[in-house]
C-alpha cells in the first residue's frame, strides 16, 4: 500500500480499525465473546510487533489527494466530476481510517518506545488549516498520543488497577520515560508550537501523577521537570491552541473518548497543579493594575502581558458548552451545599446520602468560586463565559443558579467597575435596571428615525459585551432549569422579563436585544410565563400589530429588520424573534391575544414572519452564508411547531415550505 489503489484499500483499513477496536479493552465495551476477542487481541498484537504504527504512520504523510489525482489523470483513471468527488472522499476515508486504528489502539494499550517516538516525531512536522485548526486525521493522532501518555485511569481506583499498572511502560520501562521526557524537553520548536505545548502538558500531568506513587520514586529526575514542562506549555499558549486547534476541528465533537480526554486534561491541570493555577490568577491581577494604569494614562498597553487564564476560562466555557453526548462532564466542577438527600441531584458522587465528594471534585468547585473573588475587570467576560460552559445541563444549570444566587451580598453600580464586579443575581438584575431607567428616559416615538442608528446612549462596547455575556449565561441557566427559570421570573425586586421587554424598546443595538429575545425565549418555556409573555408582546409593541390612526410608518422589529439588519446583511434580531415566537407558540398561544386593541388571534405574527421574514429569504443580501440556513432552519422550526397547534393558530394558509417559493434547502448555498 505505498500508494492509494482502489475501494479495496478502504476496505481493508475500515476491517482494520474495526479489528483494533475488539482488542482487550480498558475504555471501550465489548459484547463479544472472550473467545473472539482474545483471537482479535493476538492478531493485532502481532501486526503492531511488526511494525504497523510506523507503517500507519508512513502512509498517513505519503497518501495525499492531490498526488493520487495526478497519478490517476495520467493512467486516464478519473470520470466526472461525481466521480471525481467520491474517489476524494476515499482517500480522504483511506487517511482517516489510518489514524483511527492507531487512535483505538492508544486507548487500549500503550505503544512502545520506538513507536511512541515515531509518534511524537510526525505530529512535530503536522500544520494547521486555514482557520487554524487541526484536521480530523491530525486530531486523531493527537488523541492518539494523549491516549498513551494517559494515567487518569490510576486513580479510578477500578478492579484491575494493579494489573494496569504492571503493564504501563512509564512504570514499567524507565528507558521509556527517558526517551519520551528528552524528545518532549528538547527545545526545537515544531510546526504548530501550541501543538508543542499540548503534549508537554499532558507529559507534565503524567509526571505528576507518577511523582505521588511509590512506584514513581526511581523517576524523581524525570518527576522533578513536571513544573518546568508546564511553564513551556504555558508560554506556547497551551489552552489557546486547544481551544482553536483542538476544538476548532469540525470532528472533535464527533468522538466521545476525545472529549473525555480534553476533560481530563483540563481537570487534571487545576487538580495537580493549584499553584500553576494561583500563579495564573496572581499574574492576572498585576496584568489589570497594568492595563488599569495605562487607561488612565492614556498610555499603550504593557507588551509584557500574558492570557493565560483568560484563554483557560474561555476554554472551559467553549469545551463544556458543547455536549452532544449528554455526559453532563461540568458536573465535576460542582459540589452542592444543599443537602445530599436531594432526589433531584444524581451528580457524580450521589450515589450514598452524606458521601464526601473526591478530593479532585472538591478542588475543582473551588476553583470556581475562587475565580470569581475580587474578579478582576479584564477577565470578567472570561469568567461569564466559563460559567456559560459550565452550567450546561440540568444538574449544573442547578448549581450554577446556586451559586449566584448566593454570591455577592454587595453590589457595584458600575457593571465594568475596574476593582472587580461580585458577580450575582443581584448585580446583574440591578445593572439591568439601571440601564432600562438610563436609556427609556429617550424612548422614541413611532416616527424617529433612530431605528436607522442606533446609538450606544450610555452603553459603551466593553458593558455591551458584558451585558451579552450575561444574558448568554442566564439563558442558559434557565433553559434547563425550570426552578431557576420560575424563581428569577416571580421575584418581585428583580421583575426580569419586565425589564427586558422595557429595553428592547430603547434605543439599544440588534445584538443585545437579540440576546434579549432568546432570554425571554427561555423564560417563554414555561406555558404560565409563556401566557403573560404573550400579552407583554402585545402591550409593548415589539411587533407592532396595532397603529395609530396616522402614523406614517411602521415601527419595531419591522422597520430594524428591513433598514438595519438589511444594510448591515446580518439578522441576529430576526433569527432570535422567530426562536421567541416559536417557543411561545409551542407554550401556548392565548385565543384572546388583543382582545380590545385589534381582531383578537396570531394573525399579525404569521402575516410579519411570512411576509417580511421568509418571503424576501431568497433575495436578501447575507455577509455569512451560515446565517442564511440558520434562517431556514428557524422557519422550519417554527412551521412544525405550528403544524401542531393548526387547531389553535387557524391561519388562513398553513405555513409550509411548498408554500413559500425560493426556500427550498437547495438554495441556503
């Protein structure tokens, strides 16, 4: 196999991978019979005696679409352009099943020195895409090698520890841990220098571990690195490779053994190492005196400051706020104060009423709320955003909601105040209110022409951000929690969803009160809220379905979506009012909505979404692509929720994609 020669190749590697994944597993279950899988496990440990990573590895850099095109344009080898693109995505198919096999079998069992190396030495010559981001094969060799530097699995504490441990070549083969310590230490940079940091890292971690265990007291030269490897790591921008390099990969998210390997590194980071951590926020905190004192010196920023802990919040927020397998991994970070007895929490130590969490679990929380001590200005979005990860799921938005609710007894006028912002319901509830009272003071008439520039009238762009962040994190606090979503409504000094309402009426920008609709959207998943939501609608206007007797012009949402988001080719305003209608519709739809001000019913809504919303879909103007089929998507969505309700909406014409021209699938490209 030097070179691609057919289906049959792909076959064969598909035959392969599936062949390495029956091994005798340490992650991955098995049905199969022991029988099977023990004649699996001598015909795979006979391949990979023969030399199969370095081949795997081999073929990997020599096998190159471009190349195989070449070689099969001149043997006339190639059809159409169908042809041409499924003879791509075999190759393609060919490279990936190459680094899957060798992926599968990391997880399972460690390679061997000469392999591991050969390992480390083609991920030093491995580039990025364009977006800066690995591809699916590089990633899967990236695993692969974090897989066999991997010793989380010593402290699970599992049946066959001792078993695990006798076969683990970095307690086992002190040659091993020389070599692999001198490749990772030596000081060449490789292509992608965060790839670089990324497996000293994960060496550093290893080393640690090793360090706390008997059988690690003949490594101490080795064991005694592990704080100068993490510096290296640290100054290679460790965790912000991992967020665009790692994360960035399109099938990162695909493979759940990845994300339980990115879990591990990040816990495995904030457990091991609390002084690496302190180090970060104490570096923090002189980097916002820095930047406090060149603001007001009107001085350029200090080219010495580092974003280390930033650049680790935000990867926390990004990586937990993705779950597409339900594993709820955030969990970790949380440890209720609530009593144990409570039949709605299943957290990960639960089990057993008054059980002491782990020691990691315990560190973990208490990082959390460390960071959020005197929280420096500089890292407060970091810090929202890190929460937004962290509260996604039911338990965590639970713990989260907790949290803040408790947090801050005081709170500052100033949402960007640079001594630090107590970050609280309170704080935030009370910074809303306090621009809702700044900015109605100036609300227009359905006449002004302020639709068309919006000004940021006692808003500047760092407390837009901030305000953002914060609805981003409350929506996704109360679109799992249904407690949290109905505690927050009810409070009576709060009112959030009055407040809301009353600044999508001021002069504010389409990105917050986009953020605004989908927050109220969250709240709208509760038919009792949803009800009262519906009337707020009709009493403030925000689709105007009554005017005045001589009003020129129409006004609202309307008027922003066909002369700002228009201009501008970007709708975040309309995107997240279809999201708010449809969720309400799926609560409930009130037969008598207007009852007094016009013809009671959803007519108004559904004549605006058809007619200035999906009819002009096809002609309108859009800077990216993807928002064109988040458009049609959002109409989707709201036509199957209506399709369920026909009986309550009644409209004179079903909403169907048949019946509106142009909005077809084929034409979101």
């Amino acid at each position: 196999m030097g070179s691609f020669k057919g289906p049959s190749d792909g076959i064969v590697l598909s035959a392969r991978r599936k062949n390495v994944s029956l091994t005798c597993v340490l992650f991955f279950a098995s049905s199969l019979s022991d029988e099977l899988v023990a004649l699996t496990t001598r015909f795979t440990d006979e391949l990979m005696s023969r030399g199969l990573t370095k081949r795997i590895l081999a073929l990997v850099s020599e096998i190159n679409v471009t190349q195989e095109f070449e070689r099969l344009q001149k043997e006339r080898g190639l059809g159409n352009e169908k042809h041409r693109k499924e003879v791509s995505d075999l190759i393609r198919e060919c490279r990936q099943a190459l680094a899957d096999s060798l992926f599968c079998w990391t997880c399972q069992s460690p390679l061997t020195k000469d392999d591991t190396l050969a390992l480390i030495g083609h991920l030093e010559t491995v580039t990025a895409q364009a977006d800066g981001s690995l591809d699916s094969v590089s990633l899967a060799l990236v695993m692969a090698l974090l897989y066999c530097l991997d010793v989380s699995f010593i402290e699970q504490g599992t049946e066959d520890r001792e078993d695990l441990l006798q076969a683990l070549p970095l307690l086992t083969e002190r040659q091993y841990v020389s070599a692999v310590h001198t490749r990772l230490m030596d000081g060449q940079p490789w292509k992608l220098p965060g790839l670089q940091a990324v497996c000293r890292l994960a060496w550093a971690l290893s080393l640690r571990v090793l360090s706390q265990l008997p059988q690690g007291s003949g490594l101490v030269e080795f064991t005694e690195a592990d704080e100068s490897l993490a510096d290296q790591a640290l100054l290679g921008d460790v965790f912000l490779f991992m967020k665009e390099g790692m994360l960035g990969c399109e099938g990162f998210v695909q493979e759940e053994f990845y994300i339980r390997r990115l879990h591990s590194l990040i816990t495995d980071f904030l457990a091991l190492m609390p002084v690496k951590v302190k180090q970060l926020r104490n570096r923090a905190d002189e980097d916002a005196r820095l930047v406090h004192m060149s603001l007001q010196m009107d001085g350029e920023l200090p080219s010495s400051l580092r974003k280390d802990l930033d650049h680790l919040m935000v990867l926390i927020g990004e990586f937990y706020s993705n779950d597409p397998f339900g594993l709820e991994l955030g969990l970790e970070f949380w440890c209720p104060t609530e009593s144990l007895q409570h039949t709605s929490l299943q957290g990960s130590y639960l089990g057993m009423a008054l059980q002491r969490p782990p020691h990691k679990q315990v560190v973990l929380s208490k990082f959390v709320r460390q960071m959020g001590d005197l929280l420096p200005s500089t890292l407060y979005l970091s810090y929202l955003c890190m929460l937004k990860g962290l509260a996604n799921g039911p338990q965590c938005a639970h713990y989260c909601f907790s949290l803040l609710k408790t947090n801050g007894a005081t709170h500052s006028d100033n949402i960007q105040g640079v001594s630090g912002s107590p970050v609280s319901w309170e704080h935030f509830f009370h910074s809303l209110m306090l621009y809702h009272e700044n900015l109605r003071r100036d609300l227009p008439n359905a006449d002004s022409s302020h639709y068309r520039h919006p000004p940021l009238r006692g808003i500047t762009q760092r407390e837009l951000e901030g305000l953002t962040s914060f609805l981003q994190l409350l929506t996704t606090i109360i679109s799992w929690s249904e407690n949290a979503r109905l505690a927050l409504c009810e409070h009576p000094q709060w009112t959030p969803v009055v407040v809301m309402l009353g600044l999508l009426q001021c002069s504010i920008p389409p990105v917050l009160k986009a953020e605004l609709l989908r927050s109220l959207a969250a709240f709208g998943k509760s038919p009792e809220i949803a009800a009262s939501l519906w009337q707020s609608l009709e009493y403030t206007q925000i689709l105007q379905t009554v005017r005045a007797p001589g009003q020129r012009q129409a006004a609202g949402i309307e008027v922003e979506l066909n002369e700002i988001e228009s201009s501008c080719e970007e709708y975040p305003l309309t995107r997240a009012f279809c999201h708010l209608i449809s969720t309400l519709v799926e609560s409930s739809v009130p037969l008598n909505l207007g009852v007094g001000l016009r013809v009671p019913g959803f007519q108004p809504y559904l004549n605006f979404l058809r007619e200035s919303v999906f009819l002009p879909f096809p002609t309108r103007a859009y800077r990216r692509p993807a928002e064109k089929v988040a458009i049609s998507l959002a109409f989707s969505e709201l036509s199957v929720v209506s399709s369920s309700r026909e009986s309550v909406l009644r409209p004179d014409e079903p909403i169907t994609l048949s019946t509106l021209p142009g909005l077809c699938m084929r034409n979101n490209n």
